[in-house]
C-alpha cells in the first residue's frame, strides 16, 4: 500500500516510536524536546525523518 506509513511499514508500536523519540532527543540534544505529534507525521520516510531533524535542529541552534 503505497499510502502506508514507513513506522507502519516497519512494524513500529506506540512503544518503539516513544522509544525512537527518547533516543532522537538524547543524541541530539540541539533538536530539544519533540513531541509525538511533531514525529509522527515525518515517519513517512527515512528521507522525511532527516529533514524533519535537520529542520530541528537549525531552527534550535542560535
């Protein structure tokens, strides 16, 4: 199913995607704290999580 989530796709549960948050924010501390509901939706892609990271943590970063 080509509208299907990559976390979908993967196998991913409300437990590995707050697992995957905590590690996010513990590795890049610059990014600061992320909500579900900020992640969920760059979940798409591998592709869409590094941006949505990138955009993190240049937005975070003075």
């Amino acid at each position: 199913m080509a509208a299907a989530r990559f976390y979908e796709d993967l196998g991913f549960d409300s437990v590995m995607i707050m697992q995957l948050k905590d590690r996010i924010e513990a590795r890049l501390s610059s990014a600061g704290e992320i909500s579900v509901q900020q992640l969920l939706p760059a979940l798409r892609s591998v592709g869409s999580l590094a941006e949505f990271l990138t955009e993190c943590v240049s937005v975070r970063t003075p």
